[in-house]
C-alpha cells in the first residue's frame, strides 16, 4: 500500500498513510498526485483540483467546501475546507436495502438474568441517589471488598453530583438513568443509598424503579440509622450472599448488547478502529445480538449515512427529531453546531465537524436502524 488512501471512488481527497513530504510522488486507485505541501500523517491531499465552493468529498460524502480554489496535490485542512453545517434541516427518506445475512449465534460466558437478559460481569453496585453520600457509598465500597468471593466480579461505587437541587427534566432524566443503573444486568445485586432529605425521595425512587427483587436490590437510607457504614455492611453481606448464586454458563451472543463509543479521534480513526468496531456490529446484528450507536452530536453531516438505513418511516422520522433537537439544544444555547471537533481531532487530521462525524458513525456498520433511544431509553429491540 501506498502512502495514501482513497477511501471511496468518489473521493477528491486522499488521506496520507504517513508522513508525506512536499515534492513527493504519490498514487492511489490509479491517480497519481505530487504533493505541494507537507502533509502530516493522518490528513488529507486534494486529489484534483477543486474550484472555491465546491463539496470536498471523503467517504464518498461531502466533508465540506473548498474556501479558495484548491490545487491537485495541496494539503486539505482548516486553512482552505469550510464546513457546510449550520442548524436544523429537512431530511428525505431514501430507504436503502441493508438486510443482513442471518448468522448461527456464537457463544461467550456470562450470567443468565431472571429477566431473561444476559451479563458479562457480576458484580455488586452501590449506587447513591444523591451526591451528598458520594463519600459514604465510596467508603463502603473501599471497606467491604472481603466480600469478593467466588462468582462475585466486585464491588463498585457510581459516584455522580446529581439527586438535589433539580427540577423538572432535569430531576425526572436523574431518577431514571439511576434506575436504569439499579437495573443493568451487570449488577447481580446492588444497593441503593441515599441521604434522607434529598428531591430524589426513597418512595420517588421506589416510583421511577417498578418492579423489583427485594432479594437482589437493597435501600439504605443514612438519616435513618444510627451507623450507615455497620447497616451498609450488613445489607452488602445480603447483596454478596443474592449474587454468589450466579455461575458462569455459556450464553448465545443474541443476549450481548454492546454500546459502541469512541475516543481521541483523528484522521485515521475512520479507516481503522471504527470499521472494525463496525464490522463487529455488523457480526453481532447478523447473530441476533444489539448494539447502540452513541454520540449524537458526532452525527452531524453524515446523517446520509445513516438515515436511509431506518427500517421504517416512523424510526426516520424519531432519528430526524433526535437529530435536529440536538441541534437546536446547541443553538437555543447560543454554540455553533459545527464546532466539535477538539484540538487534538484537527492536529489530527480531522478538519471539520462532518469528517468527524463520517468516520465515527464508521461504528454503526451497515445494519439496519431498528429503533431510536431517548436519552437514558433501555433497549427494547434486537438489531
């Protein structure tokens, strides 16, 4: 392989493989280009002249427009490609054929749910319904890890600044995304502290939470208890006695359910790490298995990636709500929605919100979108 890539026939933008020196020779997919720049590894080279305005393309999507006309063999980046992003917008629902070929499951090892869902670790959770005990569900966690025996992966503490002095959605998004923690299979028993006098009430707690086994979720409240590290101790020996019952057994993949997220993205992120992660989806999805595609905000301008591979009209038209709320989120703020990308993305080679987004959204594969999640959702489809 060459020092570039195309990435997608239609491309007019090469990324550099390695380090490329102004005056070098260069070819891929049959064009052949002379750099006029120095080029760092991981950015772009324009393989053809490109007229000011007109779309620079990578992954066979618009990226961006040219700020100036743009020479064959110049260095693409933040001084000459603009990005074409501004607010909300109108999408068109071009359904694509994506069907993938169904698979026989493999297996892993895991423990099987009462609820019928599948865990990867078994472990016991302390979660606090208030920051006001971060210190105490710390502590407890520190001081019970005797109780890490057998089946039982550990003992965590999910420290978090929220449960008082909120309203409205705010408060309501706090109390379920705790109850989902409380929920997550992960979690083969937990307990839940609070403090007494918080918003997050034990009984709105109890409310938000539905059904639940007394056997494996067990409350804790401070105020109420002349020690809470000594009633700590005692109902985290219940909890450790619940989830030592649970083996190791082997489980099909159609349970697993993976959250697919990135980190320190540059300008090889989208021709590496992600396709893999994407390739991998795609696997699971083809088994039966799940898995979410996450980080809205990185999927501003490759949203033609994406939205045609809605299975129906109605998840299209929640993934454009999903979409342009986002941006009006931004907006009402009064931040641009094209600002994304860090620093360390543009030193990268990432030059504008929409190259970043097309090579994360590189996570997603190429499945179908069974469903959309509202911020804190559980999951209520395979695919």
């Amino acid at each position: 392989m060459g020092k570039i890539i195309r990435i997608h026939p239609k491309d007019n933008a090469a990324v550099a493989l390695e380090s490329v020196s102004r005056g070098e020779a260069l070819e891929t997919e049959g064009i052949q280009v002379t750099a006029s720049d120095d080029i760092p590894r991981g950015h772009k080279i324009a393989l053809v002249d490109i007229p000011a305005g007109a779309p620079v393309l990578k992954y066979g999507t618009p990226i961006g427009s040219a700020i100036r006309d743009i020479s064959a063999g110049e260095w693409l980046h933040t001084h000459n490609v603009r990005t074409n992003l501004s607010g909300e917008k109108d999408y068109v629902y071009d359904k694509k054929e994506c069907r993938l070929t169904p698979q026989a499951p493999a297996t892993f090892s895991g423990y099987m749910r009462e609820d019928g869902r599948a865990a990867v670790r078994n472990e016991i959770w302390i979660v606090p319904t208030v920051g006001c005990v971060n210190g105490i569900v710390k502590r407890l966690a520190e001081e019970n890890q005797d109780l890490v025996q057998g089946s039982i992966d550990g003992i965590f503490a999910f420290t978090h600044p929220y449960g008082c002095s909120q309203t409205g959605e705010d408060h309501a998004r706090t109390r379920k995304l705790l109850a989902d923690l409380v929920r997550h299979p992960n979690a083969g028993a937990v307990l839940v502290v609070s403090l007494g006098c918080e918003n997050l009430t034990h009984e709105q707690f109890l409310e938000e939470l539905g059904d639940y086994s007394p056997e494996r979720v067990k409350f804790l409240t401070c105020q109420q208890v002349d020690d809470e590290f000594k009633e700590g101790r005692q109902l985290l020996e219940a909890c450790a006695a619940f989830a030592s019952h649970y083996q190791q057994e082997e489980i099909t993949a159609d349970h697993l359910v993976i959250g697919m997220k990135c980190g320190g993205s540059d300008g090889l992120s989208g021709i590496t790490a992600n396709p893999t992660v994407g390739a991998f989806s795609d696997l699971l999805c083809a088994q039966g298995g799940t898995t979410i595609l996450t980080e809205v905000p990185e999927m501003f301008g490759a949203e033609g990636m994406l939205l045609g591979r809605c299975e129906s009209e109605e998840v299209f038209a929640r993934a454009c709500e999903m979409l342009n709320g986002f941006k009006r989120y931004f907006i009402d703020h009064g931040e641009k929605v094209y600002e994304n990308p860090s620093p360390g993305n543009r030193e990268g080679g990432i030059t504008t919100l929409e190259d970043k987004s097309c090579g994360c959204v590189q996570k997603g594969g190429t499945a179908p979108i069974v469903d959309i999640l509202e911020y804190g959702d559980a999951v209520k489809k395979r695919g």
